[in-house]
C-alpha cells in the first residue's frame, strides 16, 4: 500500500501530544476480499506489516497474518535477541527467503515509510505508549490485550488513534469467534427478552508489590532492561520478569479483572449496547465486582460458579431466558425453545484467524474494526474502575462522559499511574 507517511523519531514523539473526540461504530460482515483467498496479490496491494515485541501470544497472531497473502511481513523490532531471532526464523522459513529484518529499537520499524501497519504484543505496560508512536508515526495498529494500564491511558489511545486517523484491532479477538457473536446477537436483538444482567468470567483482582531478587544484568543486545522496562518503574533485572513472569506483579499488570475482562467485559459491554460508555456504580466483594449501568443492567464480574464451558465465560440474562457461552465453544441456552440457535464452532476464543481477517478488510476499507480504539478504550476503562473498587474496598460512583468518581479523591488520583521518563502519555 502506498501512502506517504512522517517518520516518527524518538525526539520527535517525546515533544508530540495531542487529543481528540471518540468516534464509534461497528462493522458486521467480513466481505471475503479479507479471508485469505487463493491467488496471487501484487506486491503493490499488499499491506506491509512490522512486528513489535513479539513473544509467545505475539508469535501465534503473527502465523495468523502469514496465512493471508494481502499482507507482507518485513520487519521484527524487540528488546530481546532471543525472541527477534525467532521471529526472523519464522517469518524467513514461510517466505523462504532471508529478508526479514530484526531491530533492538521500534522506531527503526516505525521509521520505515514502506511499513503500513504493526503488530504489538508487547507486555501490557508497552501496549498504549506503542500504540500511540505507531498512530502518530501513520501506521495501522493491531494491539494484543489489555490494550492500557489505567483509564487516563485508555482515554489517551482512544483519543491519538482517532486523531490521526488509523485503523485499529485490540486482540479481544472474542468479537470475533462464532459462539461468541451468537450470545451476543441473541442478547441485542431481544431473543433472551429485555436485558438485565451480563456476568464476565475474571480472575482475583489482586496482584503483588514484591520485588523478584536482582540478577546480574545481560547485556542490551541480548536483552535491553531499561527498554524492557520502558514506562514502568525502574527494579533490579530478573530472568522470570522477561520470561513471562511479569503478569502478577503490580507495575507490570493491571490485575485479574483486567487480564480476562478485557475479553469478558469487552463482551459485556457489546451485549448491553454500551460500547460509548460505562456503569455508574462499582460495588467490590472478596473476588470481583458488581456494577450497575445507567439503564439498570447489572455487570457482574466474578471467578466462580461457571458452568465449565472454557475459560473467558460470559453470561447474558434476559427476562425470557439466558446463554452462557466459553472458549471450548460450548453454548448452554434456557429456556429450550432457543436450543435451534445452537451451532457447532470450529475456531474457539484463542484463535485470532477471524479476527486479523477483520483488521486487515479495515486496513483496505478505513471501516472501524470489530475491536476499534474507542469500544476497547471504553471497556478498559470499566475494568480499571472495577479494579480501583476493589482495591480500595468501598463503593464506588462513576461519571462515565467526565471520567471520574464522584467525591472520592483518592480514586480520582488512581485513574493514572506514574510513568518512567522519557516514557510518557
């Protein structure tokens, strides 16, 4: 694809901020154009992707790209020589050739004029900051999830990638998936009656302040902590924190409301028709949160009492009847005169093929995605509200268009972290 775009340097991003208004919509149909079909595509029509902090998720969805021949992948970026050169690898062996190229730094990817989109699968505390350098940079953005660490960070790469104008896919790749969209349709188009409630499966909120013990530091070309580290705050190196071991610990992750609510109350959020806003009321207990939208429906996150239907369950209540639906694809419906919507689905909640099919038909059409900047914005503001509830133990109300609480200045402040210089929203 050929579109002229301003190179982004790390001076110049470190000088650029901006802001701007929402926007909201949401496609329906993939046209086949996107699904990968035989034949050949000019290189010309191809849609030149680069990769960003590519790890074992990041891997995954990058074969997902590989399998559709509109895109072209050119370029890894990642702190970490282990993991650039098996991106490399995977990338060289498809294409048989030896021209993928492997950078330390993003901005040698974002520079690249010939570079159309990336894709982001950095730790979470990498997700927004990269996101916004990428839109600001002219490129398209396909961004595993959580997509931010707070709401300001949410707000922010709502507001830059609709500013600049790019397409965007969070990876909640669940508004994707067949059983998925089936609950979701059966509860927006009055098949389980008037809506009243909507449960999302989420793990223990807590997370740790603890330090892991300091190890000898590796050298940046083999591992390059302080760009690891990036906005979070500095600690001592650990082999685990850059093994994958980070998630748990408070600087790196937002918790387990977070970690699946970024699919489960991304979904709720969709089956309430609540893409543009939040609920108004955050009530914590032992193991979740129990919110209240301003139409009545209840937004129940919880850990336990599911049917066993796969990980990342949701539940959509209605006053004539009800679905639970998983990752394993299973569909549990009441009452049985909607036991005909049962269908039999082949991809489940971890497969991302669906999903880039979608971001890529958005990257040729400049339609929203499934997942757009806005809808996972909103639902990442959600889960850190529900999170700040349930760390401080009290009820919580929520202005959902000021974005903030009502009277409680403490959990004002929470809504931003701290961010590492230079490294800053």
């Amino acid at each position: 694809m050929a579109q002229k775009k301003k190179p982004v340097s790390r001076r110049r991003f470190l000088k650029q901020s901006a802001a701007a208004s929402t926007v909201f919509a949401l496609p329906t149909i993939i046209p086949g154009s996107a699904m990968g079909a035989d034949g050949a595509v000019a290189p010309s029509e191809r849609i030149v992707v680069g990769g960003i902090g590519l790890g074992p998720r990041g891997s995954y969805v990058l074969s997902e790209f590989l399998k559709f021949p509109q895109a072209q992948f050119v370029a890894i970026a990642d702190c970490q020589r282990s993991r650039r050169d098996k991106v490399k690898g995977m990338v060289d062996e498809h294409y048989k050739s030896k021209d993928c190229v492997t950078y330390r730094d993003m901005f040698d990817v974002l520079g690249r004029d010939d570079i159309d989109a990336v894709l982001i699968a950095t730790g979470d505390r990498w997700h927004t900051l990269a996101a916004i350098t990428a839109a600001r940079a002219g490129k398209d953005i396909y961004c595993e999830k959580p997509c931010s660490m707070t709401i300001q960070e949410s707000r922010a790469l709502a507001d830059n990638v609709n500013l600049y104008g790019r397409i965007y896919q969070a990876g909640t790749q669940r508004r994707s998936i067949g059983n998925f969209m089936l609950a979701l349709e059966m509860a927006q188009t009055g098949k389980l009656g008037k809506l009243t409630e909507v449960h999302a499966n989420t793990l223990h909120p807590g997370t740790s302040a603890q330090w892991l013990p300091e190890e000898p530091e590796p050298a940046p070309e083999e591992c390059d902590w302080d760009r690891w580290l990036g906005p979070a705050p500095w600690r001592p190196y650990n082999s685990k924190y850059v093994a994958g071991r980070w998630r748990g610990h408070y600087d790196f992750h937002g918790g387990g409301i977070l970690e699946w609510g970024a699919h489960t109350v991304d979904l709720c959020q969709l089956a309430n028709s609540a893409d543009d806003t939040a609920p108004i009321e955050y009530v914590p207990n032992e193991s979740g949160v129990t919110c209240t939208y301003a139409n009545g429906v209840k937004l129940i996150m919880r850990d336990h009492d599911w049917l066993g239907l796969g990980t990342c369950s949701v539940r959509f209540v209605g006053e004539d009847g009800w679905v639970e639906t998983g990752d394993s694809g299973a569909m549990k419906i009441e009452p049985d005169s909607l036991l005909s919507e049962k269908k039999v689905f082949t991809r489940v909640g971890t497969s991302a093929y669906t999903h880039v099919a979608n971001f890529l038909d958005c990257v040729r059409s400049r339609r929203l995605t499934r997942a757009n900047a806005s809808a996972a914005g909103q639902s990442h503001i959600v889960c850190h509200a529900a999170y700040i509830a349930w760390q401080l133990g009290r009820t919580l109300k929520f202005d959902p268009v000021k974005e903030e609480f009502a009277g409680d200045e403490e959990a004002n402040r929470m809504r931003s972290r701290a961010t590492r210089a230079p490294w800053t929203v």
